[in-house]
C-alpha cells in the first residue's frame, strides 16, 4: 500500500496492491452543510453525510471509506498502484525532474499515464512539471484531472489556487485555496495565499483574519506580517503597520521583503499621528527631508491610489537619492498611470540605466512603448525582457505583436501563438494573434480565435471589438 500522510505523497511499501490517501475534515469546514451538532444521534443525518461525502470525494476511488471520531471525518480513498511499466516510466521521469530535464520528464509522464490515466500522483506531479515550462493551460488541465480522480488531493487545490491568483483570476484562485483548507485549516501557504486575495480585492477583513490566522500557526511567516502592514498603511493605522514591518525587517533584515518593509516604516508621535492625513500633502511633502519618510509617504499614496501625492514624494526621494532603480520604475508606474508618459518613458529608462540586469524593468518599458505605439522600441525591450529570462505570456505577446506591427508576421505569429498557450486567458495575446491569423489569410483559425474571447469569462472591452471582427468576416 502506498500511504500519503498528512503532508502529501510520503511512500511506505506495506503492500502492493493499493495506493491509499487519507485526510481528517473538521465536520464545521463543510461549508455548512453538515455540522457537528446535527450529526449527534441522527443516523439519517449521519446517512446524508456519508452519501454527501461520497459524492464529493470519492472521484475514481475503488475503495473509499468514511469514519467519524467526534468532531472529525476521516476519509481513506484507495485505488489500485499503477503497473510495473506505469512505475518504472513514472521513476525515470522523477529522476529527469531532479535534472531539470523537464521536457523529457514530461514525456515519461505521459506514457506512464498512457498506461494508467487514474494515478493522482502522476497527473499532479505532470502538472507541476507543465508550469516549469510554462505551459499553464497543460498545467491547469492536468492539476484538475488529479483533483477529479481524487478530490482529497489538497496539494493539487493549493497550486491552482496559486496559478490563478497569478493569473489574476481571483473568483477561482478563492474557490481552490478555500477547498486546499477545507481538506487542511492550517496550511499556512493557502491562509497567506486567501489573505493576499482578499487584499488584492480590497476584503480588508477577511484578509486580515486569514494573514493572522497564518501567523499564529507560524509566528515567523514574514509574508504574513508584510501582508497585514500592506492592509494597515493603506488604512493609514500606522502604529498597526510599523508593527507588521518592523517583525518583517527582524525576520528578514537583509531580503527583499525586508528591505520594503524597513523602507516603509513610520516614526511619528502622537501629536503627528492625529494629523497623519495631513503628511502626505503636497505642502507637506514640500518640507520633508528625512528620505525614510518620503519613501514611506510615496509607497502609501501608491498603495491607496492618490498617484499624484506618491510622485511628488517619490521625486523628491530621488532627488535625494537618486540610485533607487526600484523607486524610479514605480515612479514610472504612477505617471503612467496618471497619463504622463513622456515622463513615465524617463523615468524607466533611468531604472533600466542604473539596473541593467532587470527583466521586469525591460518589460515594463515594452509596455509603455507599445502603448505609444512605438513597436520598434517596444519588441526590443520585449526581446531584452525575454533574453534576461522573463518569458511569461504577456512579455511574449508585446513582442509578437510589435514584430508583427513591423512586418515581421512569421515570428510575430510564433510569440503571439506561444503567448495565448501559456496563458489562454490572456485576451489582449489572443486578439493580436487573431488578427494577425486573419491578415495571413487563415480566417477560419482567426475567426476561432476571436470566438474564444467572447466566451472566455473575463470582462473586456477586447470582446467588443471582437464581435465586430467577427461580423466583418460574415458580410
């Protein structure tokens, strides 16, 4: 029997007939369905649990089992190991793994599950290996397949709740990591993960319960601490988020975290915190000489929005300390933001100067260039970008699309295809891909294209533009 304990996919060979993996669901995280006090007594209701569990966990187990210890269900789900060529293709695609030879670890997953497509471990361990390469939508199918042949699998719940977090997807990012805790309350990576979340989407509440929650199991979670002094200065409780940064800054004095926090850390006395409104004022900023607290005043207006209070402090900083690359792009972010892009243009042109090395500030700079419509300029940062190591999907469509903008349709259609590949969510690639597909003379496949932005769920005024294509094409 192959044996998952409670952290994941530990392995004893007390058998070989069956892979068992088992979990215990505090009875109040089923989402109100059934609670501890209306299970007492009533064997109907304890029927109704046991069919409602089978329902939703049971997936493609051969062998399932429910047992309740007080307030506890614990759940085993079984099915049979995998054959001896399903392992053995399994083993020499978790040694090229270990090689980050991810292609050919890939290819030994699919031929194991070629020979046993009902394997949890090996479709959540394929899907890991998918997003290594960037492959997100492989990814995502291959995680959903884990989680449908065993829906106990938490691990497969906590990283597409993460991938779609990152994808900026936050209704399904909520859905997996809520369903990761339901299977484990305390893991501290879906607790700081629903907290970012919940912050993301201005729940400041529920962020704030979840980010101490994860703390009191893990009184050294830095991310939660940074979480929590993100919320309370965007709040303006300052004493609340000198609190949080200063235990970030002890917990990581010299990372990147650290460094941020430190920076964004007030002193003030009472009399000051009473007129705390009042600091980041522009006549204010005017007599402000402590660096510290022009860099805290910008990083708080930036955070709330007031986009013009966070450049006039962030100018000033840089004034007085002009190397900042870092300060510099976001100063660039807030004028563009504000509409200046001249100035916003500047200003990353000095991040990138004093920071050459930064693939982020190159791909910001193709975003601004391709906003301005200059596409040499912009697929040569685009390509910079890429060349420093930054290959996701957004940095492949601004340089497929402004290849194409400059006749360059052969490559423009490669970037701009492996763009919507990685992330088929990602409209803005698949339009310019679509268009570009149309203009080739392959309208079928464009007009396909096209399609899928109007089904996709995310709201955009790309949909509109869209329909018109499409009944462009149908005249």
């Amino acid at each position: 029997m192959i044996k998952v304990d409670k952290h994941g996919t530990g392995m004893t060979a007390e058998s070989v007939a069956t892979k068992t993996i088992k979990v215990s669901i505090e009875l109040s995280d089923l989402g109100g369905e059934l609670s501890a006090s209306e299970m007492l007594g009533d064997q109907e209701k304890l029927a109704r649990l046991t069919s409602f569990l089978n329902t939703r966990y049971r997936g493609a187990a051969t062998n399932f089992k429910i047992s309740l210890n007080g307030s506890l269900v614990n759940i085993v789900w079984q099915a049979p190991i995998s054959s001896a060529a399903a392992e053995a293709e399994n083993r020499a695609a978790l040694l090229h793994l270990r090689g980050k030879e991810y292609r050919q670890a890939v290819d030994r997953w699919e031929h194991a599950i070629a020979l046993n497509a009902l394997d949890p471990d090996m479709q959540y361990n394929l899907g890991l290996t998918y997003l290594e390469l960037r492959e997100t939508q492989l990814g995502i199918t291959r995680l959903l397949e884990a989680v449908r042949i065993c829906p106990i699998y938490k691990r497969a719940y906590l990283v597409l709740g993460t991938v779609y977090s990152k994808m900026r997807q936050f209704e399904q990012a909520e859905s997996y990591l809520k369903s990761c805790l339901q299977l484990d309350r305390n893991n501290i990576s879906a607790l700081v993960g629903l907290g970012a979340v919940m912050s993301i989407t201005r729940r400041f509440d529920e962020a704030i319960r979840y980010f101490e929650k994860a703390i009191s199991l893990s009184p050294k979670e830095i991310r939660a601490y940074f979480g929590l002094g993100k919320i309370y200065l965007a709040q303006s409780d300052t004493d609340n988020a000198n609190r949080c940064f200063n235990a970030v800054v002890k917990l990581d004095p010299d990372g990147k975290l650290g460094h941020i926090a430190k920076q964004s850390i007030k002193i003030e006395s009472t009399a000051q915190a009473e007129n705390s409104a009042a600091d980041s004022s522009g006549a204010s900023i005017a007599g402000i000489t402590d660096i510290q607290e022009l860099y805290r005043i910008g990083y708080q207006n930036f955070i709330r929005g007031d986009l013009q209070e966070a450049r006039t402090a962030y100018k000033k900083y840089l004034a007085m300390e002009g190397k900042d690359a870092d300060v510099w792009a976001t100063l660039s972010s807030c004028e563009l933001r504000l509409g200046l892009m001249n100035e916003a243009v500047q200003s990353i042109k000095r991040a990138m100067a004093m920071s050459p090395n930064r693939a982020s500030f190159y791909k910001q700079a193709a975003m601004l260039y391709d906003i301005r419509g200059n596409a040499a300029e912009a697929a040569t940062a685009a390509q910079k970008a890429m060349d420093l190591g930054k290959t996701d999907s957004i940095t492949l469509s601004l340089l497929g699309k402004n290849l194409a903008a400059q006749g360059n349709s052969q490559d423009g259609l490669k970037y701009l295809q492996e763009a919507v590949r990685q992330n088929p969510n990602n409209l803005n690639a698949r339009y310019h891909f679509a268009h570009l597909l149309i203009s080739l003379g392959q309208e079928e496949a464009g007009r396909q294209n096209l399609e899928e932005i109007l089904w996709n769920k995310i709201d955009s005024p790309l949909k509109d533009r869209a329909r018109q294509e499409i009944e462009r094409l149908s005249r």
